[in-house]
C-alpha cells in the first residue's frame, strides 16, 4: 500500500464529497482519484518516471500540484517541488543537484526554461497550462497508456525532496518518505481534531513543507475538503473567509499582520474557523491578542522541512494560554531538550531542541555529511535553541545558527555571504537579521570593501537581487572596517546582532 492508496479509499467512501477546490473549479474525490491514476499512468509510459526517479514542478498552488504528489507516491518517484520566489540561478542549482528527469512549469515562471534548455537539455520540460499539445500536462494525460504504478511500492518510499537553505551557502535537499507524510498526518489529524466535515483553507505555498503538510494533505489523508489559493493575498483570503467557510487555515505571523492591518479586518466574518495555526518563528503575542479578540482560537505548531514539519503544537481542547510556548511533543513523536553532548538537560535550561520518529526526514540528498551531523541515533538535530517546563511544555527561543526569519521565509546568512563575496570590491561580508515590523526579520549586510574600490549599498543589492530571490536582499548595507572575529578567525555574527540592538 502506498499514499496514493488513501485517496482511493476516500474516493470509494465519497465519491462525491469534494477533495480540491482551486481557481479553475473543484475536484470531487472520485475525479481527483481518477486524475491521480492518469497522472501515474502518463508519468511511467510517456516520461519514463520509475522508482525514485525525480521529477520536478514550478508554480503556484494548483490542484494539480496535489495530483503529481500522489501520482508520485504510486510510481516510488520523488516530487521535487521548488520555490517560485527564488533567483533563477538557484532553481538551476535545485534542478542539477536533484537530476531531475522532467519539469512540469506555469507560464508565469517561465524564465527558466531557456537557461535550463541550455545547461540541461536532457529534461523534459511540460507546461502546467490548458493545451492538446504532448508538452502540455493535459496533453501528456491524453497520452498515458498501460499500467499506473511501479512494482514493490510502499510508504517505505520516498517521496518528496525539498531543499532548504544551507548553512554552507548552498541548499540542501531533505528526503521525506511516504510514512513522514502518513504520520505527520495522524499527529496533524490530532492537533486540530480534524474530521472529513473539515474545511481547510490554504494559502501558504505548497513548495514549503508548512503549506504542504500541516493541514492540505492530513486534510486529503482522511477526506475533508482542500481549497486553495494560488497566493496568498489579504483581500482574497478575508473573502474566502466569508463566502467558502473555511474551518482551519495556517498562516505565518507576516500573513497574520497582514490580515489584521487590512481596512475590513473589523468586519471580517471569521465565524466559520475553528482555528488558525500558525508558527514558522516566535509569534508575536499582540498578533494572537487581534486573532483571539475576534473569537478565532490560535494554535502554534513548531517544526521544520526535516520534521515534516510537526513535532510540537498546542491542540483545539488543549492549553493555549502558556505565553510564547509552542506546546508540547506530538502525538507520535519524541522532542528533547539536549546540551552539546547530546544528554537532556533540566527543566527551564537552554539547549538544542532534538526530534525522533517516524515524521522525521530520512536523509539529505547526496550529502552523507550534513545527514550525518543532523541524524545521531535517530534524532535530528535542529540546531534551534528551546526550553522544556516541568509540565513537559516546549518553548523555542532562537535559532543556533543564525538562520533569519522573513516573512515565513528562511535566510541563512552563509548563502548570501557566499554571493557578496563574489562582488569584486567586497573584501568582508556578514549577514544578520534586523528586527522589522512587517516582516518579524530582514536581512542586513556588514561589508568591508576592498583597499582602492568603491561600491554603494545599490550596487550590492543588484548584485544579490541577480542571483538570489527578493526578500533575501539585504534591505540595509552597513559599510565597516573589519568584522569583529574570535581568535580562530571566524565572523561573530552576535556581536553584529548586539550592536544593531544598541542602536
């Protein structure tokens, strides 16, 4: 049995019961079963796609997204989903690292298709838009013929490779298997008491694990009903809230803010929601106040892509009243608190937060290095700093190594280090994040520039906005004359943080 398996099993109990709702109409369980299925069947006889062969998607949310996922969990292939927010040099980078057999990709991100053409001229490129032509989606399902799925699959599998921002400046693809997603879904099913008369609204982009998985697919994994937005927008989403009657949504505090600052936010009908789920940072508390003023519970969910994500959430019926705290470990995982020796440390005590089970990533994508520091005898390492009460609560307090938080989006300093670098008038760069009222974070630069070259702080952000995406820009260049280092020479990232809270 594979993950595709419980699609059918919803289709054969509701045929009718709509799964996915999306701009160009819905889906009921019965069609998107049938839909899956053609997809599988076109994948393996037109595009050769067999047992963890990867294949590749561009674009913003769209059922069909949904449809290649599971027509990948029926041929043991891997979906490699990639972020539309990101450079085009860095989809090229994602595209090689994975060696992705074909690329299904919206006209609306086109732009990196002729310099994939040129670099990668062996993947097969299809277009997501309407059309008979073969090189469209429609016109591959026209074409599929034979058997849809591939011998000796399971949810053993893997299933999804998603990369995330490295902390050595290039992104690192983690592997999730079909039973991450089966699991994450149970602890998912737990957190927010989801039924098949659920309603979940998802505007969060499905190429994060976040918009992926907290709720879209847990959803589909036990027969609610899906809609999605291809983006999230303000005015679109208070809409939805009034007219599609959504039970559950997840939204990030940047998209939180965004909703509360908007002229309707008064009037809003948000009567439907059971709740709203939200994490990805620390949260402020004046934005859970604007939510639960409005009657609206707000959960928060802590994780990350190598966790599936879930691994700690408050739940509807639980407490929710612990402050800053992210709740306490899920239903079918372990989360500890450890020092750098990897022992648990007491109660109230900073330390590195560590999670085991079965919705834990199954390695990194050809790098036994970074797998192996990550994965010790079954934990993952998150590299992020927490607390444990004594009533086994977690609260999450830093990241340990520097990542940024930008409007839900992860920034490692060391990726955009590595592109100033390149900048021939750049002798020095650090990057560190900045406190910002919109966006929790933004990127900020300390250069040191070169003896006898100059270089302005606009020069520095075409630089970057030409190789790495928008909101990994950073928003202010601070000109120095060295970077305070420790005595092995390395770049003191806090004494930069310590000085932006000074000022």
């Amino acid at each position: 049995m594979d993950l595709s398996d419980l699609i059918a099993r919803n289709a054969a109990f509701t045929p009718d019961r709509v799964a996915i709702r999306g701009a160009g109409g819905s889906l009921t369980y019965a069609a998107l079963w049938e839909r899956i299925a053609a997809a599988a069947r076109a994948l393996k006889s037109e595009l050769g796609i067999g047992r963890g062969d990867r294949l590749a998607i561009l674009a913003a949310n769209h059922p069909d997204y949904l449809v290649l996922l599971y027509a990948c969990a029926r041929l043991g292939a891997l979906l490699v989903p990639l972020n539309w927010r990101l450079a085009v040099p860095e989809q090229l980078f994602i595209l090689a690292d994975a060696s992705v057999k074909a690329l299904l990709v919206q006209d609306a991100f086109a732009a990196v298709v002729p310099p994939l053409r040129e670099a990668q001229p062996e993947i097969r490129i299809i277009r997501l838009e309407n059309g008979p032509s073969t090189d469209t989606f429609e016109g591959l399902l026209s074409e599929g013929r034979g058997d849809e799925r591939n011998p000796q699959i399971d949810v053993s599998c893997p299933l999804l490779l998603v990369y995330t921002s490295g902390t050595t400046g290039r992104p690192k693809g983690a592997v999730l298997r079909q039973k991450a997603f089966f699991w994450n879904a149970v602890m998912s099913q737990h957190m927010h008491d989801l039924t098949t008369n659920d309603h979940v609204l998802t505007v969060l982009p499905l190429f994060h694990v976040g918009g992926l998985n907290i709720q879209t697919t847990p959803a589909l994994q036990i027969g609610a009903t899906v809609t999605l937005h291809a983006r999230f927008t303000p005015d679109a989403t208070l809409a939805a809230f009034a007219t599609d009657r959504p039970t559950l949504v997840v939204l990030v505090p940047s998209t939180i803010q965004a909703l509360i600052e908007h002229p309707r936010w008064g009037e809003a009908d948000l009567t439907s929601l059971r709740a709203v789920t939200t994490g990805s940072t620390q949260v402020p508390a004046a934005l859970i106040d604007a939510m639960t003023a409005r009657g609206v519970t707000v959960l928060q969910v802590y994780g990350s892509t190598e966790t599936s994500p879930i691994a700690v959430y408050t739940r509807i019926g639980g407490d929710v009243s612990r402050g800053n705290s992210t709740g306490l470990p899920g239903l079918c995982c372990e989360v500890r608190v450890v020092d750098e020796d990897g022992c648990e440390v007491p109660h109230g005590t900073p330390g590195e937060v560590v999670v085991r089970g079965p919705n834990v990533f199954f390695e990194y994508w050809g790098n036994e290095a970074a797998t192996n520091e990550a994965l010790r005898d079954g934990w993952y390492f998150s590299g992020d700093i927490g607390t444990r009460d004594p009533d086994g609560y977690f609260t999450i307090h830093d990241r340990k190594k520097n990542v940024i938080i930008s409007g839900g989006e992860n920034i490692y300093p060391a990726e955009v280090e590595r592109v100033l670098h390149e900048h021939p008038a750049v002798a020095e760069a650090a990057v560190i994040g900045r406190v910002d009222p919109k966006w929790q974070e933004v990127p900020v630069a300390y250069i040191v520039r070169r003896s006898g070259l100059t270089v302005s702080a606009n020069d520095i952000a075409r630089h970057v906005s030409a190789q790495l995406a928008r909101f990994k820009v950073p928003r202010d260049v601070v000109f120095v004359d060295a970077l305070p280092r420790n005595a092995l020479g390395k770049v003191q990232h806090f004494l930069l943080k310590d000085g932006e809270k000074r000022t």
